[in-house]
C-alpha cells in the first residue's frame, strides 16, 4: 500500500520524514511505501524551521490566489497519474490543505468516480475557506478574520527569535491557541454553514495541538469531512508533531484506523 506524504510550507520532503519517523516506525508490520515529495516552488524557510533543518525549501504555491491553488491541484493530479495510484495521503499544514481541497473538488465534480485518495490523514491542517466559499459554504467575517489572525500568531510563536528564547514553551499561555475554544463549536459552525454542501467523503484523521494558533483551522477542516468516517485527535501541542512514545503510538493507532475504513488494509 502506499501513502503520498506531502510536506508544509517552507519545507520539504526530507524535513516531513524526519517529522514522522517516530510513528511510522510503529507501522512497519505494515506493507506501506510512505512517498515523501517536494513541492514544485522553492521558498523561505517556514518560521523557525532553519533553526533545525538544512535548505532546500518548497511550497505548493507561491501565492495564496485561488489560481495558484488550482494549478497546485493540477500539479498534484498529474503527479498521482504519473507515480501512482495511492491508497491514502498524508498531509502537514499546507499539504492539508492540498490535500483536502484536491478530495473536495473530485466530490464536488465527480462524485460518480473513485476519489484519489482511499483515506486522508491530516496533521495541523486548515480548511481552504476560499474554495467553500465557492463551493457554497457561508463563511462569516468572524471565520476569515479567525483565520488571518491565526496565521499572523502562529507565524510570531513559530519564528526563530521565539524558538531561541522559549523553546517548546513558546506554544504555552496567552490563550493564542485552542485553550479556552469550544472544541464542537467550532466544528458546528462549519458543519452549520455547509449543511447540504459537499464533502470529503473518504475516511479521515484529523491531528491537531490545543497550543497551536491553527488550532481552530485544524477543528474547521474536520467539520468539512464526514463525521461517521473521521477521527480526531488533540495531541496537545502546538503546530508540529511531537514525538513522544504516547502521542506516536495513538498517531499509528489512527493511521491503522483509517487504512482499514478507507479498505486499504
């Protein structure tokens, strides 16, 4: 079986295997190929990131325009065609968002045909409100301005300078995270908004931090997936993967999980 692995912004294949080693090294009773790629674009480091990892880095797009995001679509869809099939994607912040508007947008043009992807599994993901808005989704003021400024304070805590003077400490306190957020609100919102609209109808895993700024982001895009077939979990960090024996083994836990509801396993 294999899994597509696509990286966050700022990163690359090789960073995102690093990232992941500890659970799927609880995984290798299974026949998986894990295919970590880069992204098409070279860009900056993402916040902090140079402050452990060696360059290159990649992103997905160059821009946050809705043309950009389709032709990163495009790309994607074209490197499936040529190195697939894959059975399941596995996606980190940006390569959330490819990932999930990729599955939204077979849903929403054809929803008769085999998704490209069996399962999804998101890490520190974000739903692509542009795209539900085009899809039909009623995204308020309150849900953009939520986003933006998420993306500016996950940006400040993430940076070298922060890193270097706070460490881990740095996803802790200042309520910039999900403490004090109504988990199932915020996924009722979004359900609320899109009732009658399409989803991501293959099996998901949603992974997020309550000290991550995206907290909220992470929470919205499960609420774009169906809830029978999806699973979340709240690893209590910030916006990264931690590698302790307890957050790993729940990660594979859940990775078996959605390969055996997607029919991969």
């Amino acid at each position: 079986m294999r899994i597509l692995c696509l990286h966050g912004r700022g990163t690359s294949a090789q960073i995102f295997k690093s990232q992941t080693t500890s659970f799927r090294t609880r995984l290798e009773d299974l026949p998986i190929t894990f295919d970590f790629i880069d992204a098409p674009y070279p860009t900056t480091p993402a916040s902090g990131i140079d402050l452990f990892y060696d360059p290159p880095y990649y992103t997905f797009w160059p821009d946050d325009s809705p043309t950009s995001l389709q032709q990163a679509r495009t790309w994607l869809l074209n490197y499936t065609a040529q190195n697939g099939p894959y059975d399941a994607v596995l996606g980190f912040s940006q390569g959330c968002t490819l990932a999930a508007l990729t599955l939204l947008l077979h849903a929403h043009e054809s929803p008769h045909t085999p998704p490209p992807f069996k399962a999804a599994i998101f890490i520190c993901g974000g739903a692509p409100l542009p795209l539900l808005e085009e899809l039909g989704y009623t995204i308020t003021p309150e849900m953009k301005s939520l986003d933006t400024e998420s993306r500016k304070k996950l940006s400040i805590q993430a940076d070298s300078a922060s890193i270097l003077a706070k460490g881990a400490e740095r996803w802790s306190g200042g309520g910039d995270g999900g403490e004090g957020i109504n988990e199932e609100g915020i996924r009722g919102e979004i359900e609320r908004c899109g009732i009658g609209k399409v989803k991501i109808g293959v099996p998901t895993v949603h992974v997020y931090g309550r000290k991550d700024p995206r907290f909220s982001a992470g929470v919205q895009l499960s609420g774009v997936c169906e809830g029978d077939i999806r699973r979340c979990f709240d690893h209590g960090g910030g916006h990264d993967i931690p590698r302790s024996s307890g957050v790993s083994e729940r990660l594979a836990e859940l990775v078996r999980w959605v390969l055996k509801e997607g029919g991969v396993v």
